[in-house]
C-alpha cells in the first residue's frame, strides 16, 4: 500500500463458487500482489506449493494453515500431482496455477510456455478457468534478483478477463495433444492480455518452460540471458 499503485480491472469476471486462477509469473512478488488483489475482492488466495514445503517446520505450519495446495511432483500421472488442486476446487475453492510453473526467464518478461496443470484442473472438476494478466511487480523485484527497488512508487496492473473457453473439450475425455493445444491458447489469452496493458507486444519467440536450465538471480544476469 505504501510502495505501489494500484490498476485493478476486471474483477466482475470473477465467477461464483471454485474456480482456477491461471496468471503469468512475474516476480518472487506475485503471490504478494496477487493475494492482496484477491483479498480486497473477496477471493481468498490459495496457491499450489511444492509438497515437500509442507513437512518443513514452521514453513509447513504456514502453508498449510493459509490453505496453501500442495503439489504432488513425485507422482507418475499429471493428475495424480494435481489431486489436492482438484478437491479444493470440488470443494468451492479458488486455487492459483502459475501455467508457467516458474518465474518467467524472458528478457522483457513476457510469458513464456505453459504446462498443462491449469487446463487439467478445469477440465476435471468442471471448474471455470480464469486468467489473470499482472504487471509492475517486475519492477519492484526483477525476475530472479535479490535487489528490490521501492522507490519511486510503481503502478500493479491487474486484469482479469473473462472465463477461458474449454467448451470444445468439457464433457468428454480430452487427449494430451488437445490438453496442450488448449494451454498454449490459454498462454496466448495470457500474452494478448500483458500486452494490452503494456501497450505493445512481444518481439522475439515465446520461450519453452521445458528447455529451461538452472535460472540466474541478477537483473543484469537475467537480462543477457
């Protein structure tokens, strides 16, 4: 509140009842932003988490008292690692997917790839998929820097748009080539939206979340990467 901005638009998407949140990944910020985002609309904020957080003490104690999702990586199926997403959506909760699954790696921070757990979360519950495009926690904390820069107050663009059309695939046994076509529509939606609010679009190939090595952590790093 003292440190930022606020352009928030797009909150009367926000459906009844559970639903999944797709965002772009931004910053180390984001769940801090898009929390408080959530929060001063009536959302309560619940983001999938590693599971093995869950058994580190206090850190454990934190996420699972804040009703943080925890996700399965170890499991064999993409659902299975999902289960506890989809039981909270069942259950009339709203859970936050990060399609990207990790702050984003491109140069001017755009999204990159998706993997497909947003669409799968949606699709098995029933769920409407919400995106929500995000802009500015950047410049207060660059992707994968240490270094905040507080001063002078930046502006946090939120906008939510409107529920993502999985129509073409509700109501029957989707294939893996359809799961992953619909992500990358759903990761275009996500672009189109980013770039509305900056105002310009992006100049070089989306990057793919799946070739992706260990990040570096200075903006100045980052930026020749």
């Amino acid at each position: 509140m003292v440190f930022t901005r606020r352009d928030w638009r797009g909150v009367e998407n926000f459906p009844e009842g559970g639903f999944v949140v797709a965002a772009n990944h931004l910053s180390h910020l984001d769940p801090f932003v898009l929390s408080h985002f959530m929060v001063d609309n009536g959302v309560v904020p619940r983001f999938l988490t590693k599971d093995p957080l869950f058994r580190v003490r206090v850190i454990g104690s934190i996420l699972k008292g804040a009703e943080m999702i925890p996700v399965y990586r170890s499991t064999s199926s993409a659902v299975d690692s999902l289960r506890a997403a989809v039981e909270a959506v069942r259950e009339g909760k709203v859970v936050t997917i990060y399609p990207e699954g990790t702050i984003t790696r491109d140069p001017d921070a755009w999204p990159m790839s998706g993997r497909t757990g947003a669409v799968r979360v949606a699709l098995e519950t029933g769920a409407p998929l919400v995106p929500v495009a995000q802009w500015g926690a950047q410049d207060v904390l660059w992707p994968y820097s240490k270094r905040p820069r507080l001063l002078p107050r930046k502006t946090i663009h939120m906008r939510v748009g409107e529920p993502f059309d999985l129509s073409d695939l509700r109501g029957r046994e989707a294939t893996e080539q359809e799961i992953v076509a619909a992500t990358d529509r759903l990761m275009d939606t996500l672009t189109a939206m980013v770039a509305d609010i900056r105002g310009e679009l992006p100049t070089r190939p989306r990057i793919d979340v799946h070739t992706l090595a260990k990040p570096r952590t200075s903006h100045d790093e980052t930026e020749q990467t």
